[in-house]
C-alpha cells in the first residue's frame, strides 16, 4: 500500500531517491517458474535495496520515500552501511517506473 504524495515536492524528491537508486541499489524478483511451488515451497518477493553509508542519508531517504507516497520496510545494518528495502511487486515496480 502507498500514501499519496506530495505533488509539489515530486520531481525535486524522485530526483533525489534517483541518485540513491542509481549509485548503490539492489533489484531482487521472485523466479516466476520457482513461484509455481506455492508458497510454501518457494517464499520470496519483489524486494528493492537501497545501500545507504550512514544514518544521515538513511533519515533522508525515508523522508523522501514517505514524500513520494512509498511505504518503506524495516531498514538494517549490513557490515558499515545501512540498507533500505521497499517491498511488494507493486511498490518496487512503481518505483522502477519512475527513476527511468
């Protein structure tokens, strides 16, 4: 699910989240033949990653997330950096769809 955005704020904020997107991102989707096991078999999602070096820019990118109306996952450590997910096949497609 998303929020709407701020309409004013949109092309000065998904310019922002596009340089984070472009410099250090990860993509993962499902493999759609391994998705026919049910979801028992086979548990994975569309996920996007952004890598993030410190708190600093992980404050900011959830702030521009929330302002272009995304609803962001849990961020974690890995190794020095920070790691934003944003989940769901529609959310990640969204957001593919406007960095390009």
């Amino acid at each position: 699910m998303t929020a709407t955005p701020n309409r004013k704020a949109v092309p000065r904020v998904l310019a922002r989240l596009a340089s984070f997107y472009r410099r250090n991102s990860c993509l993962r989707v499902p493999d759609t033949v391994r998705l026919a096991e049910g979801y028992r078999a086979y548990k994975k999602g569309c996920e996007l990653r952004l890598i993030l070096e410190d708190a600093g820019e992980l404050a900011e990118v959830q702030r521009l997330l929330a302002a272009a109306g995304f609803r962001a996952g849990r961020p974690y450590r890995k190794g020095p950096r920070w790691v934003q997910p944003l989940y769901g096949h529609e959310a990640v497609a969204r957001f593919v769809d406007l960095m390009v």
